[in-house]
C-alpha cells in the first residue's frame, strides 16, 4: 500500500496508529520526536507523514516545511487537538495537504490517508504528462512560412479564442476543436499551440494540457482513465481515482487518434461534450467541468460513420469547429526549413553546434515527397544528426538514413541511365486509352518498370522523373504488386 512514517510523542496514540495501518496493509515507521523523524525521513523514502503539530521537543509544522524544501513530494497528514486548529492551518500552508482533529478516529484516518495518496499521485501524473507534452512539443515546433501552414495557424488562433464557460454559470457544453490530418503532420503540436494561445490570452498560462492517445489505451480501461472511477468500481479499484478529464478541469483535453475511441464509450464521450458534466465509474455523483476538447483524427470520419464505426451525432458536435492540416509536400519550402531547424536543434543536443545542411541536401530535402510529412522529417535528421561524421551534410549524407521509408536520394549500382540500345522506346496508345496526365503518367511508369526489370532508378531516370517522386507515384498509382512481380 504505502511506507508511512508516524510522528507522536504520545506512545499509546502512536502505537494504537501504527497497529490500525499496518492491518490495513501500510508499511509503518514510528518517532516520537521531529529529530527522529529527520534522521528517518533522510535514511528512507515515505509515501506518506502523519504528524502531531506539538511534540515536546521540536515542532511538526517546521518539520512539514523542512521537508517540503527538501523535495519531500509524499503525502502529509497533520493531527492536532481542538484548540490549534490555527496551527494546523498555518501546517497547511507550510505543505500538509490535510488535517485531523483529536481524539482520532481510526476509519476516519484510514479513509483520509488514501484520499490523500491517491490525490498525490493523480498530482505526480499530471504532472508526468505535462512533461511529456512539453518535450514532445519541444522536439515538433512550429516551423514554416507557406501560405497553407500560415492559413493553418491563423485559423487555429482564431479558434483558440473561443472562450471557456466558467463554472458559476452551472452546465455548459464543452468548447471542442477538431484537427484533421495526415499522420506526423504535427496534429499534437498544433493542439498544444492552441492551448498555449488561449492560456496567453486569458492570462492562464498554467492551465493543464492533458494528451489521451485513444489507440494506446485498452478499451477496459479507457473510461476509468478519461472521467475516473470510484472506490470499488471494479476489482481493482482500492481507491476512488479522479480522471483526466477532472485534472484538466480549466484546461485543455487532447483526444488523439479519436477515431479509434470504442464506440460504447462514444456515447458517454458525447454527453460530456454537450452537457459539461462527468460521472466517474462506479458513481453516481455528476462532476461539473470546465474546459477545452481538442480532438484530432488521420482517419475519414465520415467513412468510419457510414461502416458503422463512429457516431454520427458525435461528429457532428466535434466538427462545429474544424482544422485541416495541410501535408507537408502541401507546403512549398517548409520541409527544408523544418529540416534546417530540426538539425541545428539536434546538433546542439549532441554537442555538434556546427553542423549544417549543403545546398545539395537541401534540393534533396526539397524534392523529396515525405510521405511521413513533419514526423518523418525530424526523424531523418535525427538519424544524420547521429550518424553522420561531416560537418556540412550532403546529399550523400542522407544516404545513411535507413529507416522503414527513408529519404531516398539517387544511389543506384547503375551510376549511367541506360542507353537506347538497352531499352525500346515507350509508347502510348492515345486511340484506345484514356488521355488524361494521370492514365498517362500511371502508363508510362508501367512500361518504364516493366523495361528496366522493376529497377525503380532506372525506370525513374528513364522517363526523366526523380526518383522520389517516382517512389511517390508508386504507392500513388497503386503499383507496388507490379514492382514486386518484375522484381522477382
């Protein structure tokens, strides 16, 4: 359960403690002086401190406040008698985060002792988030100066302005957001730019960000993660838990991937939206929340809802305001200037501030259709940044990248293109076939392919195409079993 050191200078009030934690699971240390508990607290690491605030010699409130400047983060519960209720106040202030009257009640204190813990560790978890959206929105900033992406972000500033109802005006819908988008086009970095925005302009710049992946999380658990649960909701459930929805009371929930949300849980995900009240599981009581949905999806919602997948009326609510997010080959130059930003970022990481992209890796970066868009990107240069041994990176350079799609410059065996006694010219039947660009395009990558024996490097010089972009066109055009059957 958890260790717990007990403070008391009385022994029978301490002993008669000890012995009702230990029965219920705790592991218990005991002092009867604030001396004693230093020496014990700097020799152990405690979950939890119960402490009477006069000890005879020494006083619990200074100890609470020594040990708070120490970095103690556990749990601090302050007993005291019914004429220091001032000092146990004062303990509070100082970092205890309760406090019990004496005599003491047994259940009362046992109760009181698990709210408090678990109320520390839902604290240490949103915490943990926090720092792992900080870092991530550290590694994906907002980078680029395309009339898509400058559009992009000024309509999702727009959108950050609409205001969170407050609290004192009683059930209110939820403001949502939707992100749409292609994967690693930087549907998380967008979310945290529109919390950040709207926390400037509120003046709450320490409003939490709380980012749910719907598809990471097991569909048993879901729910109790999103809105909480109470004590005895289900086997495990030893204590009541509050969700995330609750720790980002007043900030800013991230649903990603809602696309893949269970389809029962819907339902209940829609009543929030529209209501602004949750249930933990296992509850009954209705909670009052105020915040903002960011949802974001790579997948065709409108698809998921004609297949049944997702709920009609919940697009509906989420869509009220919507984001596309452009591709990055969307983009004109940002691959090259995330690129350039992303290495120099990395290169000071890892100690190598003088590392720079050459004009030939940049012409590569830029012809390049970067299927993984701004994910893909980082990546690549992440790679270089590590690998790579010269100072200026060339085109060459970005050869060492051997990731499962990685950016493919020209490397073939066959430096030469092939002559023409090697392969007939390719022909086009405009008599009896479509003559779109398209029909065109698809065909003569067919014929190309089919030549050069699904040389894809050959064919892409043979017609006088990139070999990215070839590369591009391939999965485009629907010919990857034709690559594999002449490549056999």
């Amino acid at each position: 359960m958890a260790k717990v050191l007990i403070i008391e200078d009385e022994a029978n009030l301490r002993f008669t403690i000890a012995r009702s934690l230990r029965a219920a699971g705790h592991e218990v240390s005991e002092a009867e002086s604030a001396s004693q508990a230093a020496e014990l607290m700097a020799r152990q690491a405690f979950q939890a401190v119960l402490t009477d605030v006069n000890l005879g010699v020494g006083n619990g409130i200074d100890l609470i406040a020594g040990a708070r400047a120490d970095g103690f983060d556990g749990a601090v519960i302050v007993m005291t008698g019914y004429g220091t209720i001032e000092s146990a106040v004062h303990a509070m202030k100082s970092g205890a985060d309760d406090y019990l009257q004496k005599p003491i009640r047994l259940d009362e204190l046992s109760l009181l002792l698990e709210r408090t813990l678990q109320a520390r560790r839902d604290r240490r978890r949103l915490r943990l988030y926090e720092r792992l959206e900080r870092s991530s929105a550290d590694a994906e900033t907002i980078i680029g100066h395309s009339p898509a992406w400058k559009e992009t972000l000024s309509l999702a500033e727009r959108l950050a302005r609409v205001p969170i109802a407050p609290k004192s005006d009683g059930p209110a819908p939820l403001a949502t957001i939707l992100l749409l988008g292609e994967t690693g086009v930087g549907k998380g970095v967008l979310a945290r730019h529109i919390h950040e925005c709207a926390g400037r302009l509120n003046g709450q710049s320490d409003a939490p960000f709380v980012h749910v992946n719907c598809s990471a999380l097991p569909a048993s658990l879901i729910e109790s993660e999103l809105f909480g649960h109470e004590r005895g909701a289900f086997t495990d459930a030893r204590t009541a838990r509050e969700g995330l929805f609750e720790m980002a009371d007043g900030g800013t929930v991230f649903l990603d991937e809602i696309g893949d949300m269970p389809l029962e849980l819907q339902a209940k995900l829609l009543t929030v939206l529209e209501r602004g009240i949750i249930r933990r599981v296992g509850g009954s009581r209705e909670l009052n929340v105020r915040l903002r949905v960011v949802a974001a999806t790579n997948q065709d919602l409108d698809r998921a809802v004609a297949e049944g997948r997702f709920r009609r009326d919940l697009l509906y609510r989420l869509n009220a305001f919507t984001v596309r997010i452009p591709a990055l080959r969307e983009r004109d130059d940002d691959a090259a200037s995330i690129a350039q930003a992303t290495l120099e970022r990395l290169a000071r990481q890892y100690g190598r501030p003088g590392v720079r992209l050459a004009p030939d890796a940049i012409d590569a970066i830029r012809s390049h259709h970067w299927p993984g868009n701004v994910r893909e990107v980082i990546n690549a240069m992440q790679r270089v940044a590590m690998l790579s041994e010269n100072e200026s990176i060339r085109a060459e350079d970005l050869g060492l990248m051997h990731a499962a799609d990685p950016l493919e410059v020209s490397h073939d065996d066959e430096r030469t293109p092939p002559s023409a006694t090697d392969v007939p010219g390719l022909t086009f039947d405009f008599d009896n076939a479509p003559c779109t660009f398209t029909d065109i395009e698809r065909e003569l990558m067919k014929q190309a392919l089919a030549r050069t024996r699904g040389n894809v490097s050959r064919a892409a010089k043979l017609i006088g195409m990139q070999r990215s972009s070839f590369r591009y066109r391939i999965e485009r055009y629907g010919l990857e079993s034709f690559v594999r059957e002449v490549s056999q």
